[in-house]
C-alpha cells in the first residue's frame, strides 16, 4: 500500500526508484502503467488523469523485469504485439521492427522464438517490444540486469 505519493518528472528526465526487495517499487509502476488500479487518488500525465484509461491508451511502455515475453510468437511477433494494437499499417510495423531489432543488436534473431534466445537477448527483446510504440513515458524494472556490460553500455546510451 502507497500513501502519500507525489512526484513530478520533467520531460526527457530520468527517474530512479531505490528501496529494499518488496517495498513496492515494481507495484508502482505497474500502477502507472495501468496494470494495477489504485483504491485511490489519481495518476496524472501532462494534467490529464489517466488513473481509470486502461494501459494501451496511456502512452506508456513498460519493460518487465521477468521480461513478460509471448512465447508462442517470435522475436518480431513480440516486438510488433503493441504496434498491432495500435492498428499500424504492415510497412509501418515492418519498418519499426526492422530499426528497434538493429537498435538492441537482435538482427538475425527475428524468427527465433524466446525459449532459443539467451537472457539478455529476451531482455533486449522486451526493451525492444518497448521501444517500438514510441511511448511518452518508459517504465523499467530492472531491464539492464541480465545484460553484460558493452550491450548495457550501448542500450543506456
């Protein structure tokens, strides 16, 4: 349980949530990503109250930190699940794919599916399916930590 949460976050700013395990950091930003509903208050972006919008129209992507992936669909399925939602035009999605594949370091895996891939390409997968919508906030649970230090280096940059 919250109580008396507020922050702001300016755009292009970053914000990091430290606390002990189970404190509810990952709680938190599930709520604003609006997987959870809070009993009360609001979630406001931009002064518009998202609190109640459910999470395909916040305009928020989230990389889980158990990386959440589709196993049944291949590493441009995964990718292209949110664009699909959004009802983007083949090309457009073709295109997305191909420049979030290049941008994690993933070409040449595009058909392989998550059970074939190691743990730092499903994070980057996840970082990706991500990426891809373009979202106003991104949300991340540990996303760096199953990569080695040069794929970590290049994603924060």
């Amino acid at each position: 349980m919250f109580k008396d949460i507020r922050f702001d976050v300016r755009q292009g700013e970053f914000i990091i949530l430290l606390g002990p395990s189970g404190c509810g950091k990952s709680t938190l930003l599930r709520s604003l990503a609006g997987l959870i509903t809070p009993d009360r208050g609001q979630i406001r972006v931009s002064g518009e109250d998202i609190t109640y919008l459910p999470p395909q129209k916040r305009g928020i992507g989230m990389v889980f930190q158990s990386y959440a992936l589709f196993p049944n669909l291949t590493v441009a399925g995964n990718i292209a699940f949110g664009l699909i939602m959004q009802k983007c035009s083949r090309q457009d999605i073709s295109r997305r794919v191909a420049e979030v594949v290049e941008l994690v370091g993933l070409n040449g895996r595009e058909h392989f599916y998550p059970a074939k891939l190691s743990g730092g390409q499903r994070q980057r997968v996840a970082l990706a399916r991500a990426l891809v919508v373009h979202p106003r906030i991104l949300l991340l649970d540990e996303p760096l930590s199953a990569l080695d230090a040069p794929i970590r280096k290049h994603l924060r940059e």
